[in-house]
C-alpha cells in the first residue's frame, strides 16, 4: 500500500508529522507489512522560517517530492499544484493520499487525486465557518465533497458533515493531529529564558495577523494596528509578522509603537512559537489552528475574526471571538490584566492520539488487518 501524504503551507506540517510518525511506528512494529508513506510538499510556503524550519522543528523527513509552485494568485497557485501533483501521482500510482487542513494545497491535491481515481483522506474534516468569503471555507467545502475518509477534530464537523449530506460510513471522529504535534513537543520544549527577548511568563502578549480580511484593507490594518499600540501600553507585545503582513504595513506605512514595548519578528519556527505561547498571558490572533493551541494550553485567546470554524474552541476552551469591534476586544484584554478569564477544558479525544487513530483506520480499511 503506497500513501502520500500532502503538505503545502505552514499550518500543514505540525498536522502531518504525527500522521508520519504513526506509519513509520507500524512498519517498524510490522516488517511484513506492506505499507510505504511519503510526503510531497507543494512549495505554497517556501521561506526558511515558513517552511524548512518546520521540518527541523518536527523531525520530518526531507519531502519525497517538492513541487515548488510558490505564490500566484488563487486559480495560478491551485492550477499549478495540481499540474505538478498530476505528475507525481501518475508516476507513483499511490492508493491513498491523505491531505490536512484547508489551505489551497489541500483542495488542489484532493481534487487531482479523485480524478485518477485515488482514494482521499481529509484530515481536519467538517470545520465551517459559514463564510463563504474566506478561501479556507471554499476549500473545506470542496474537499470534503470529494474526500473518501473525513477524519473529524470536533463533533461541530459530525454535524456539518451531516447537513451536507456526506455518509456516516465515511467519517471518523479522531480527535486532532495539530494537537498531537503540541503534546509530543510539550515535554522538549525550551525555557522562556533561553529566548533572547528576555521576557517573564505572564508578562506578555503574542500577537500574529495573517488573514485577508484583516491585513488587506489598509483601514481595517491600521485599527488593528492602533489596538496593538494601545495593548503595548500595558505589556511587551511579541509580534512574529507573517510575509503578507510584512508586505501590508509597509506599503502602508503604518506606525508601531517603540521598539521596546512591540518586537516586530519574522515568522517564528515551532518550538519558539509554541514556547512564547504556552508563557503569555494572552493571544490576540486571526489564525486557525492558534485558537486550538491556547484552547489546549489553557491560554485566553483573542481571535480577531467574525466566525470561527472552531467553535469548540469558545464553547469549551478558552477562545474569546471578538467580531470586529475593537473597544470590545480591548475591554477583555482589561479583564485579563485584571487577573479574570476564561477558565477553558480540552476538547474530547485531544489527548494526542490522533494521528494514530487515523492510521489504524486507514490501514485496516486498505489492507483489511486489525492490530
Ligand atoms: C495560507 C493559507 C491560510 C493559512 C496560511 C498560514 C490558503 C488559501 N491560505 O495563507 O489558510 O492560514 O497560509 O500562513 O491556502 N509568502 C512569502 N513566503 C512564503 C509564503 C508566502 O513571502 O513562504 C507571501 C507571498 O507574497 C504570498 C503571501 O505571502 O503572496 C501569501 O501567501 P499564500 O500562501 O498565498 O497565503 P497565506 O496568506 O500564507
């Protein structure tokens, strides 16, 4: 049985290493077994620190195929991947691909696959954030309209997955492989005062902004912009700016308080991240799987956005979703100066098994064997 598993952009590697690992622990436990995975990255995130830094961080394996389609436009970027990926599948002959997430590299790679006739996993199925607007969305809809195997983080995608009328038969509630990543890197992760920003736990608040509907809009930028001035009044403020970002608050040369009150980086590897994470006192974010992170590590997360495809993350977790109201989103960053907050529970099953459950059910389904 001969898998490939897909990964493109940054949010992809923390999900897809647990999944690799998961194989490689069944084939050394069963040499018989005939089973082979591999990995091929389409090169939709290529920067050192979007990307290789990962590999390092996870203890991935150089990819087995590296496509390189880089940054275009929506159509340029997912017609590239699948022009590529189209090649690697018709040499490789795989009998599964598995893809992560929603990112474009996720629809591309889904969508060349079914049209070989080559069964699809989808990882992270089922998660809605009823915006159509956001491209995530689009590519979540599509490939799981197309996925043979939806593999579920949160019972939200059980009952959207419903609703679409997707069959039980093909969908599995395993819990989430971003999470597994998380807890395996818990226990190796480096001291707050081994980083050179010579910052106390509690002390601080991690910022990061990536999305469109944020960082495109140079009003809405430059309010954003004016909220993380204000935090900075009342804490250090550690901002890793991801390149789109970068790119929006220099074209529009917006104004970041001193140097010493906001640290403007480039974007950070895992094991930083996840350790400025773990120590702050809270996250002010637009991203995704952030949402989940802090929701495990018991965090306040500030989330900048008007939906969430997570919606666990608030019900259960410690996720405050703001809408677009910033005064509102500074009155909680108040209360949490003020010592109250979200006291938050994790979610069922992220207990960082997931990845393995996926690969039990996935190898029992092709080779009809159970462990
Ligand atoms: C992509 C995903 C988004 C995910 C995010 C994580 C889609 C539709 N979006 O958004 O869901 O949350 O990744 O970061 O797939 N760039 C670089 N270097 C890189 C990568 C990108 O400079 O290594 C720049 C390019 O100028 C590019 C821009 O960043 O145009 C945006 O990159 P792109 O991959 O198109 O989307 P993201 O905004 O990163």
């Amino acid at each position: 049985m001969k898998i490939i598993s897909v990964v493109g952009a940054r949010p992809n590697f923390m999900k897809v290493a647990p999944i690799h690992r998961a194989f490689q622990n069944l084939i050394q436990k069963n040499n018989s077994l005939n089973l082979k995975h591999m990995i091929c990255h389409t090169g939709q995130h290529y920067d050192e620190n979007m990307s290789k830094i990962f590999f390092n961080d996870l203890e991935l394996p150089e990819p087995d195929f590296y496509l390189g389609v880089g940054s275009s436009s929506h159509a340029k970027q997912t017609a590239y991947i699948m022009i590529e990926f189209e090649k690697i599948l018709l040499n490789e002959k795989p009998d599964l691909i598995i893809v992560v997430g929603d990112v474009n590299s996720t629809l591309a790679c889904s969508l060349t696959a079914v049209k070989l006739g080559i069964k699809v996993a989808h990882v992270e199925a089922g998660l809605r954030s009823f915006d159509r607007s956001m491209p995530e969305e689009i590519n979540r809809i599509l490939t799981d309209s197309i996925s043979d195997y939806l593999f579920v983080t949160e019972k939200s995608g059980l009952v959207n997955l419903k609703r679409e009328g997707i069959s039980d038969e093909k969908v599995f509630f395993v819990g989430n492989c971003m999470i597994d990543s998380l807890i395996s890197y818990l226990p190796k992760l480096p001291e707050l005062s081994d980083l050179s920003y010579n910052l106390l736990p509690k002390n601080y608040v991690l910022v990061t902004l990536h999305r469109p509907s944020n960082v495109d809009n140079p009003e809405r930028l430059s309010e954003l912009i004016d909220f993380i001035n204000k935090i900075s009044k009342y804490k250090k403020v550690i901002f890793p700016v991801h390149p789109r970002t970068r790119k929006a608050i220099e074209n529009n040369s917006l104004p970041i308080n001193d140097k010493s009150s906001i640290y403007l980086m480039n974007p950070l590897g895992y094991l930083e991240f996840i350790t400025l994470m773990k120590h702050a006192l809270f996250v002010v974010t637009d991203s995704g799987g952030i949402q989940e992170e802090t929701t495990y590590l018991g965090i306040p997360c500030i989330t900048l956005r008007t939906t969430t495809e997570r919606p666990i993350t608030v019900d259960v977790g410690t996720n405050y979703l703001i809408g677009e109201d910033l005064e509102y989103a500074f009155n909680i960053c108040e209360e949490i100066f003020n010592g109250e907050k979200k006291i938050g529970k994790i979610p069922e099953l992220w207990d960082g098994r997931a990845a393995e459950r996926i690969v039990k059910i996935l190898v029992e389904k092709f080779l009809n064997i159970s462990r």
